[in-house]
C-alpha cells in the first residue's frame, strides 16, 4: 500500500488534551467488556512478547497481556523498567527477551509493541527473522521522520537526535516493514503520534494496516484494537491472511484509504 507524500507534523493539540480522558474510557471498557473478551479465538500457546510504549512501563500491558494469557498464549512483558532509553544495552536485552521466549517456548514468538516499543518490536524481527512470528504495533511512529510525533523533543533531549544504535546503522530505515507478517493498528484521532506516521508500505504480501477509532494511550485496551490483536496472533503459522473483521465487529473498523 502507498501513500501520498505529505509534510510530516504532530496531531492536533486538542487530539493530545484529549488523550487521558478517552483513555480511561477506553480502559473501562476494556474492563466492562473482559467477559466478552474472553470468547475472541483461542491462541496455540505460543510465546506473545508485548512492548511498552515510551516512558512507560510493563504495567500498563498488563490488561493485555492478562487477557492474551487467558487466551492460551504465554504472553510475558519485557521486565527491563520503562522505555525511555535507546541505546545498545537495551536492545540487546530486548533481544535476550526474544531468544529466552523463544527457547522456553520452542518456536517463534510474536511481538506487539505500542508506540515506541512497536517500533522496537519490528527492529527486533530484522535482527532475528528466524525467531519471530509475526509483529503487531499500535500506534508506532514508524516513519523515519520524528515530526510525526509530540514526543519528539522529549525523546531527543533523553537519547539526542541519532541514538547510540543509529550511530551504528541500526534504525535507519525504520519505515521498512520487517520480512515477517506485520501489522500496524492505528487510530486517525491518535494524540501522540499522527496517524500517518504509523502508515506502513506494503513492502511485502503479508503486510498490512488497520484503523480503529481509539486514543493513542488508550490503543493496547481498546477493545476493537484488542479483537484485532488477538484475530492477527490466532492465525496459524505461515498461513497469513489480511485482517477481516466478521459481522457486528466490523461496524468498529472503518473501511477507507489510508491516503
């Protein structure tokens, strides 16, 4: 899929003052719907890694990840503190998740990063292809240009304008997909980061985007973003289908060009 090539540019400042009070709607409806949830397709076991967005921390995955275990996945958080710094270190921890999940699992995992940690989860999948199943991210900024987010400066003033892996050719071309089924679940109301920063190509066949009307900070406990997750982690490995949402669900999931 392409698309039309616009100045980057933050969302809408009455978008971002509006995120904390849509989030917490959002959470309790997450929470007034668990039953429900409950019943989205069971999982096969296999290992789900689920990434904090930026400055925070494994705790605000945990609804996630509870409901993805009730599902019958073995979904863990990265257990290294909040996501604030991107430097070698931490990517190789990130990477010793993947391989511990992996190992104890014995297959590969997939990873559902939100918002900075989806754009970790599909560096990731580059870096061990043979080790990942699949990668979801929500609300990533996952163009290579920052001025799609109001979290810029604040993310240059803690990691500086090229963080320690740029300086060592990794996160250079953060807009290519990585080569294993992926998907982008993005909301055009996101506060943080404009919808279009989260817009990904079609580098290959099993690459795809989904809209949801959702809040940014809010995404990983939205419940159409959550039916959407846990349809894209339930396909059987190597037989990937773009996403469709069967009837009432798919009055939830606008239909049009991400253009």
């Amino acid at each position: 899929m392409t698309t039309t090539t616009t100045e980057a540019r933050p969302p809408n400042r009455l978008l971002t003052l509006a995120e904390p009070g849509r989030a917490l709607g959002e959470l309790a409806s997450f929470y007034a719907l668990r039953p429900l949830l409950s019943m989205l397709p069971r999982g096969d076991g296999h290992g789900v890694l689920v990434l904090p967005g930026f400055m925070a921390s494994d705790y605000s995955t945990a609804p996630l990840r509870s409901l993805l275990s009730d599902l019958g996945y073995d979904a863990v958080g990265w257990n290294l503190g909040r996501n604030v710094r991107v430097d070698n270190a931490r990517i190789e921890a990130m990477m010793g998740c993947v391989e511990e999940l992996h190992e104890r699992t014995g297959g590969k995992v997939s990873i559902v990063g939100w918002s900075l940690g989806g754009v970790f989860a599909r560096e990731l999948a580059k870096l061990a292809p043979d080790k990942v199943r699949g990668v979801i991210s929500l609300g990533s900024p996952i163009s290579d240009d920052r001025g799609h987010t109001n979290a810029a400066r604040l993310f240059e003033y803690l990691n500086g304008k090229e963080p320690e892996p740029m300086r060592g050719g990794n996160f250079r071309k953060l807009a290519e997909a990585p080569p294993v089924p992926t998907t982008s679940i993005l909301t055009r109301t996101d506060g943080v980061v404009h919808w279009r920063g989260s817009v990904q190509c079609g580098d290959h066949a099993e690459c795809e985007n989904i809209e949801v009307h959702a809040s940014h900070c809010g995404l990983g406990v939205n419940p159409a973003a959550v039916y959407a997750i846990a349809d894209r982690l339930a396909q059987p490995e190597g037989a990937w289908k773009p996403f469709r949402a069967a009837g009432l669900a798919s009055l939830f999931f606008p239909r049009r060009a991400l253009a």
